[in-house]
C-alpha cells in the first residue's frame, strides 16, 4: 500500500516544480523538506475541527461518522474530511514554519507537505500556499503517520534525489508529535515545533527545537473571556432593588450565583468558540480570540471547558433548587442557540434577550427575593435592544458580503435598517415600561412621591440611545452589553438611576 502523492510537473502550480538540472549545493547536503500539518504548520489538529464543523452544522451527520469509528480511526478521518466546512485561507498558520519553507526553496531544495490528513484536505493547504513542490497524504487504505510515514518520505526523497541526478535518501523534516520520532529518527536534519523553545525529550536526541509562540496560561485563562463576567452583575439586581438592607444570608447567596454563572457561562463560551472557529477566523477582530488564532489547543479547551463546568456546577449545588433549575435551562438555551438558534432570523436576538433577563431570575432564586412583573418587562426589552446593536454593528463590519455562510447568522445587510429600527424602538418600550411601573400601584405603596423617580427615565434613555447613536456610526464594540456596563458615562447614569431609586422611597 502507497500513500496518496500530489506532485510532478503536470499537477503544480506553474510558480512551483520539483527542482531540474543540477542540484543546489543545500539540495545535495539536505535533500527535500518535508513538513508535517497539523500543530506542526498550522497551530490547530484539522481532525478535531472538522468534527467540530459537522456537529456546527450537520450534527446528524455524526452518527454516520460514530459507525465510521468503527471500521478504525481511517475512516473516520476520511468521513469528516468529506464534510469539513474548514477554510484553509484563515487557518492559523505558524510564520516561523512558513519562513523555513521560504527559506528551503530559496536554498532549491524542493518542499513537500506530508501529512496524515487526507489528500482532499493537503490539497487545499498546498493550492493556498503555494509554497509546495508536493504532497504527501492520507488515503483510504493508509494512514500516513509514523513508520508509515517515514516509508512514504524516504521513498519520495530517493526519487527526488534520483532526478536532480543525486544518489541517496537524505531528507530534512519538520514535525512536532512523538508519533514522527521515527522521521526525525531518518531525517539528515529534524526540527521540532517547540512551543516557547522547549520540545519533548523523546525527540531532543534526533531534533533540533523550532521555537514557535508559547501557549501560556494568561491565552487560556483569555479563552474564559473574564471580561464577559461583568454581564452576571444581573444577578444582584433582585438584591439591588429590593427595600431596606438584604440580610448577610442573600448577599452570600448572591455572590454564590455570581461566581457560578461566571463559571458555566465561560465554558459555554469556550464551547461557542469551538463551534465557531471557521467564522471567528473570518471576523475583523474575532479572530484574535485564543481558539481561532491557534494559541490554544482543542484539547485543552476542552479540558478547561468541562473544568470550569464542574466548578459552576458546584457551586450551584450549594444554593436553592430552583436557582439550580434555572442555571440548568440557561445552560440547554445556550447550547441550543450556539448549535442551532444563533442563525435563526430574530429568534437569535431574542434567545440573548431571554437570557439576560434569566440572570434576574436566577439571582432572585438564589437570594429567595422576589422580582416584578414590571422589572422583567423592563429587561427584556432593555436586552433585546442591546441585542440588535450586537447584530446591526457584525453586518456593518461585514457589508455586503454578509450571509448566512459568512456570518453563521440568518441577516442580511439589508435588514440593517430593520434591525436599527427594532433596537431603537425595543429602547423606547424599555423606557415607557419604566415610566408605567414609576405610575403603578407598587410603587405607590412603597414611594410617597412618585415623581421622584422620574429621572430615571430620561437617564435610562440617555444610555441606550447613545450606544444606538454610536453604533449608527460604526463606533461601537460587537458587545454592547459589556460596552454599557464599562462606559463611564453609562455607568454614571446607572449610578445616578440606582441614587434616585434608593432615596425615592425616603422623601
């Protein structure tokens, strides 16, 4: 059996071919290069993001892919690449790897990608590139790792060799897992991809370290996107409003379900990531995210996800049980809307306004205080305003290449204004549910003077309408709920809205 091969004068690209007439002196010393795929010339593993891909987009396909499993490791591998929805334009592609290749062929030492990813998905590497004189890759009868390919390599190098008018097999390889030990083993010279300088000890006799950008702990702990935390504040919203000084019991309670919404929502982020590499890798500023840009791996993801998940759930164990019941619908919401409900037509905007508000629900849960009727009107339009400002600001910056396909949303640059439209009347019902609640009976119960808090109305509408206003101007983040929660101007009218609210009832 034979690996699959791309190469000869007949199939490159006409700025690439096997070198002809006399060999450098480079060629003769070093013979071709060969360099490996995944985590060696780009920072991912495109097995496991293929996976990821189908269960994106075509989970059902998984269950073909699970009998798949069966027949061996091959066939699966041979069935997600058939459904890859991987774009090799935007995959994270190491320089210092690229600038050896660069290096190799300025030498006229012929460069060749050998890799055990199917041939279907080397080809695509290599016709982006441009940068190989061949391929060396998978097939249905061989998987191309190991022993296997270090065959296929020595026999191509010979035949290279062999043209160039040479005699010998000598090589030069580029790799990164224990699995190639036997090619560095064979190699004239190896290098090991060497995250910070350092490479295994199995390969330090037989391979040189290739230094490549480290994946440190702050990349993984960016992963968790804290800065998302500020969101779970909602959850002290029922313990804020509420009259008189909450007992020690419900601010314990309350920092309690703080700490576990941060922790289940940073691994539904990190599985939200996972599912979206292909468009994050495709978005103006998404694509510096740890995942996408390759410094961290999918298995550690994975393990920091589930990690992280354990802890919130923890946690979660140690308040009521209906703040557990309500965590655990915010977990399926969010799991349903990053596989299916986030490409849905307004169905996604209103999921994250849902979910927002959920928070509120929680947090009375967890303090066992209750919350209005009116406060849940209020926020769920308050969140489904901030929520089209999220939506309208992704197709500014797309355009008008926006679409499903590029986006993973179900909008099109012209809904901008429809979406604008929306927002800002979601802004203006926030307020006038405000203005009613100011004029109802339980504010009468409670405030002598209703007209205190009337301010608060125009200062809530001060807020939403300049981050309307700044979106309109292509000046806001892609997260608006963050932006409101950090802007030192909302947050000086938030503080003036929670002055007035708390003094009203004393005047």
């Amino acid at each position: 059996m034979e690996a699959v091969q791309w190469g000869g004068a007949a199939t490159l690209p006409e700025d690439v071919g096997e070198t002809r007439g006399r060999a450098s002196e480079r060629f003769a010393a070093l013979g071709p290069l060969y360099v490996d795929l995944n985590n060696s010339l780009i920072g991912t593993d495109l097995l496991l993001e293929n996976a990821l891909g189908i269960l994106r987009y075509e989970p059902q396909a998984l269950v073909a892919a699970a009998f798949d499993l069966g027949r061996g490791r091959q066939a699966l591998k041979m069935r997600l690449a058939e459904k890859s929805t991987v774009d090799v334009t935007t995959l994270p592609y190491r320089e210092a790897v690229l600038k050896e290749i660069r290096q190799a062929r300025a030498d006229g030492r012929p460069v060749v990608l050998a890799t055990g990813a199917p041939l279907a998905t080397a080809e695509r590497v290599a016709a982006h590139l441009r940068l190989f004189d061949g391929v060396l890759a998978s097939s249905e009868a061989v998987n191309l790792v190991g022993e296997a390919k270090r065959d296929a390599i020595v026999a191509d190098a010979a035949r290279r060799r062999r043209t160039a008018g040479l005699t010998g097999e000598t090589f030069g390889y580029i790799g990164d897992a224990r699995v190639d030990r036997p090619i560095f083993e064979a190699a004239a010279k190896g290098q090991a991809i060497a995250p910070g300088g350092a490479i295994p000890q199995a390969l330090a006799a037989h391979a040189e370290p290739l230094a490549v950008p480290a994946r440190t702990a702050k990349s993984a702990i960016k992963a968790l996107r804290p800065h998302q935390w500020t969101k779970n504040v909602f959850v002290f919203t029922p313990l804020v409003l509420s009259h008189g000084f909450p007992a020690l019991e419900a601010i314990f309670a309350s920092v309690l379900a703080f700490i576990a919404f941060s922790a289940i929502a940073s691994a539904t982020y990190i599985f939200n990531d996972l599912l979206d590499l292909r468009i994050d890798r495709s978005h103006r500023s998404k694509r510096f995210r740890p995942l996408a840009a390759g410094k961290v791996s999918i298995p550690t993801a994975l393990w920091l996800a589930t990690g992280v998940f354990a802890f919130g759930v923890g946690v979660a164990l140690t308040l009521p049980l209906l703040f557990q019941a309500l965590l655990g619908i915010y977990v399926l919401s969010t799991l349903a809307y990053s596989l299916a409900l986030k490409r849905m037509l307004m169905i996604d905007v209103i999921t994250l306004a849902g979910l927002h508000t959920l928070r509120i629900l929680a947090g009375s849960a967890a303090a066992e205080i209750d919350v209005s009727f009116w406060l849940l009107s209020f926020s769920l339009f308050l969140f489904l305003s901030l929520a089209l400002v999220k939506r309208y600001m992704e197709l500014v910056h797309i355009g008008d290449r926006a679409g499903r396909k590029r986006t993973g949303r179900g909008y099109r640059e012209a809904d901008l204004e429809t979406i604008a439209l929306g927002g800002m009347c979601s802004a203006f019902s926030a307020v006038l549910v405000l203005a009613l609640y100011i004029n109802s009976d339980i504010t009468l119960a409670t405030v002598a003077h209703p007209w205190v808090l009337w301010p608060i109305c125009p200062l809530i509408l001060y807020v939403l309408m300049r981050i309307w206003i700044l979106a309109r101007r292509k000046e806001m983040d892609d997260d608006p709920v963050a932006f409101a929660l950090t802007d030192w101007r909302s947050q000086i009218m938030f503080a003036l809205s929670g002055i007035i609210y708390l003094a009203a009832p004393h005047v």
